[in-house]
C-alpha cells in the first residue's frame, strides 16, 4: 500500500508540474508570440529548406516556422537542463525542464520527421547534424559569450546565401546579445536586418580578400612576393593592391609585366616617397573587399596559407589572424636561416608591451577593414615601426588577435629592407613613444614616468623583453577578464 501511495504521490506531482508547464507557457507567448512569423518571413522569401534553432523553449517559434514555411527539415536545440547561477528566467529547476522536454515533443510530434529535437548543448549537437543548413536562430543563452560561443558554432554550418538569425537582440536585460552580434559581424561590414520585436538576421556572403603590398626599390624581389600570392592563396573576387611609392629603380616596370599576366593587380603610384605606413593606407583605402592582407614586396607565402588563414579569422571570430611562425631566409626560402615562433595562441596588449616580437609586429598578417579604422589606420610617422604600431594600436582599441597554430610565411632577411634602413637612425625607441603617448593612460605610472626619463627614453624599446611596460592593475584585469571571456570566440 506504501508503493501505491508513493506512486500516486509521484504522478500527481508530475501532473502538477506539467501544469505549471502548461500554465507557464501560455503566459510566456502571449509576449513572445508578438516575434513568432518575422524570422519566417526572411525563411519563406529565400525558400529555405533546412535550419537549427538554438533555444526551442515551448516550441511556439519551431512551431510557427514549420506552419508558416515550407521547410524540409527543423532541427531544435535545446539540452533542456538546469545551469546553476546562471540568473534567466526559461533557467528552470531540472523536473520541470524534464517535463517541458516532454511538452515540446508532443507539441511538435505533428510535424513528423520535420522537427528533429537534439537535446544537447550547442557544442555536442553541431557534430550530429549532417550537412551544412540554410539558417541558424539562435535564442538560447542570453549573455555575451553564449551568444559569441553560438555564433562561433553554428557559422560555418550554414550555405553561403543563407541567414544567421535570432532573438532579444537590443534588449535593455541582455545587453550581451546586441554585443556580440555587433562585433561578429562588423568585421565584414554585412548589415544587421532588424524584423522588430528584437528578431533579427544577416545573410551570409562569399568572403574575398584584398591583398595589399608596399613596394619601394624592390625590382629584385617584388615578383616572386606578388606570384607567392597567386600561387593558391588568390581566389575568385579577390585583388591584389600594390603601392608604388615613388620607386627610382624599376619596380614599376616589373609591376606592369605581371599585371600583364595577373590583371586583378591594380597600381597605385606615388609621386613622391612617403613611407610604409602612407603606402599601406592608400592600398587599404583602395582596397574594395573587407578582409586585408599585407605582404611586404621582399617576402613569400606558402601556397593555399591564406584561405586556411581566412577561414581560421572568420570563424574564430578574430578581427586580426596571423600565421605562429616567422620564417627568416636570405635566398633560398627552402633554407630558412632562423625563425620567430609565437608562443601564444591569442595576442594581448600586455604581450606587445613585453617583446616588440608579438605576432602583430611583422605586418604581414589578415585583418579586417573595420579594425584598420578603429586603430586609426597605420601610423605614418614612425617609419619602420608603422606595422609593429598597427598591430600595437589594434590591441589597444580592442581587437582580436588569433593565432593560428601549424602555419607560416617566409620573411627575407639580411638585404638592405626597410627595417634595416630605418634601425640604423638610432631613433626607434624615440619613434616608438609617440605610438604610446595617445594609450599612456592605459599604462603603469611607474612605467610612464621610465619611458619618458632620460635613462628610458632612448632604450625602453630595446629594452622591452628585459623591462616589460605594465599596464595599470585596473585595466589588467579587464583585459584579462576580456580575454578570458573571449578565448573561445
């Protein structure tokens, strides 16, 4: 008699949690109802076929896209299980998710083999979806990261032509959502399609890539750098922008003979020398794609690094992706006479601060246009520090700088180059100041006071791996927390 009770204790307990459930979820779509349909409405006008939602809650949005269009196949995600300490209210005690799972399998069981529900985090449910998709809607995890982590997901699965979409962006609760939609998407300059009611999408396009390449005096090694890109790395959409910055040897005539064989080269000619750093913003402003990569006129690449390099900054969610290794050659690049190998796998500013080795010093990297604008372009004024104070100032104004293991390009060495011309004046460390002076609030008082004295002034530069500069404790923290809360994106 105790086991009957017990048993019919348990089932009215169940019964009265499905209530709730029930009861819950017609007082949570009389609101969220108002954004049901809209998301459908880009899905129908593009004829999509096959999607994932990320976040299935009720099933009420799942439920709208499979009535109102004519999608082949919905896959729900939604591991429908307690997170301890994350503050949202669908974060329900794990009997009643086991109870709402139930509901929303029942709700949707009408839509037969159209709906697929994988109970599992975005992380493990990706890898049991076969194929790519034509859309993501992500609505589940309302914070920064979850968001960035979804997106970081969920990208590479869906068609080029297709649509990344979702919820709440915008909302006053979940300043994250808006946030990291922002800054995933701004590096490729796609709008954001807002449907109101916090729905919105963006279309996915192919991704073209602008080479760009400063060139002075560099008849002897220009076309060997200009055909290493057009050995595997060049792809359709893509151009190449060479900078002639008012050359006196015949660069110009060897520019001209492999636009002959290469026409997507276009030329810019300077009348007069104005250094790297003015030579590398003209190609930039020139450039008509989104994603930039700069090859010094005297280096090489390994075919097909670039598009593992584009791929890796896309979908790591960087704004800025260098190769791990700098290999030095003199002639042979086959016979690299040492190398510089970055041990990190995500560049900081306190990193820059402590080598002039950080893997944005040798310029010769992808990033993104929006992330040139936001550094303030290259420096114009510091000679050959114009790519180390680039890289320095993306890190300061908050760039993502990955890393991307197993990869490397060749970087000629021992000729008389920029770098070596310029290091003879004897003015790096001088040069090197006025790139820091605008972030000196950024930085350690100590450390300020050391540079700008004059025991520091002219060697702190040269010193930085024996006397790093430190940032202030404050600004530490958040740049690791930022970190930190960004190493998965």
């Amino acid at each position: 008699m105790a086991g009957i009770r017990y048993k019919r204790a348990g089932a009215d307990q169940m019964s009265r949690i499905d209530e709730r459930i029930a009861a819950h979820a017609v007082a949570a779509e009389k609101t969220w109802s108002l954004s049901y349909g809209r998301f459908s409405k880009a899905i129908a006008r593009k004829k999509l076929k096959t999607g994932v939602e990320i976040g299935v809650a009720f099933g009420g949005h799942a439920e709208e896209i499979l009535k109102s269009t004519k999608v082949n196949r919905l896959y729900g995600v939604d591991p429908y299980k307690h997170i301890k300490g994350y503050d949202d209210p669908m974060n329900l005690p794990q009997k009643e998710f086991n109870a709402l799972y139930k509901f929303v399998i029942r709700r949707l069981s009408a839509f037969g083999s159209r709906y697929t529900h994988i109970r599992e985090t975005s992380e493990k449910a990706v890898g049991r979806v076969v194929g790519n998709l034509d859309f993501v809607y992500i609505d589940a995890d309302h914070s920064y990261q979850g968001v960035w982590d979804d997106l970081i997901t969920w990208y590479p699965k869906i068609n080029d032509g297709g649509i990344i979409g979702g919820h709440d962006y915008g909302h006053p609760n979940f300043p994250g959502v808006k946030q990291a939609i922002d800054e995933f998407f701004r590096r490729f300059n796609w709008p954001i399609n807002e449907m109101g009611e916090g729905v919105w999408w963006v279309e996915k396009k192919i991704l073209s890539s602008s080479f760009i390449m400063p060139a002075y005096n560099a008849q002897d090694t220009i076309a060997a750098s200009v055909e290493s890109i057009f050995n595997g790395n060049f792809s359709s959409g893509d151009e190449l922008v060479v900078v002639n910055d008012c050359s006196t040897d015949k660069t110009l005539d060897v520019l001209k003979k492999l636009q002959k064989t290469f026409p997507e080269i276009k030329i810019i000619n300077h009348k007069t020398n104005k250094g790297g750093g003015a030579a590398r913003n003209m190609a930039v402003k020139i450039a008509e794609n989104h994603l930039i990569f700069c090859l010094d006129a005297d280096n090489l690449l390994l075919p097909g690094s670039v598009p593992k390099l584009r791929d890796f900054l896309v979908e790591s969610g960087a704004d800025v992706a260098t190769f791990n290794t700098v290999r030095y050659f003199r002639t042979d690049p086959a016979k690299p006479t040492h190398e510089w190998r970055y041990k990190t796998s995500s560049a900081s500013l306190e990193g820059a601060l402590s080598t002039f080795k950080f893997p944005g010093a040798s310029g010769n990297y992808l990033f993104t246009k929006e992330s040139w604008v936001r550094a303030g372009r290259y420096p114009e004024a510091s000679g050959a520090l114009d790519t180390w104070g680039f890289g320095f100032r993306q890190l300061a104004t908050g760039s993502k700088m990955r890393v991307m293991s197993d990869s490397f390009y060749c970087h000629r060495y021992g000729h008389d180059s920029y770098w070596m011309r310029e290091s003879r004046t004897g003015k790096t460390a001088s040069k090197a100041l006025q790139l820091l002076t605008p972030f000196f609030n950024l930085l350690d008082e100590k450390d300020v006071r050391y540079i700008k004295s004059s025991e520091g002034r002219n060697s702190w530069f040269d010193n930085l791996e024996k006397r790093p500069i430190k940032l202030k404790k404050d600004n530490l923290k958040k740049t690791w927390r930022l970190r930190l809360r960004r190493l998965a994106g």
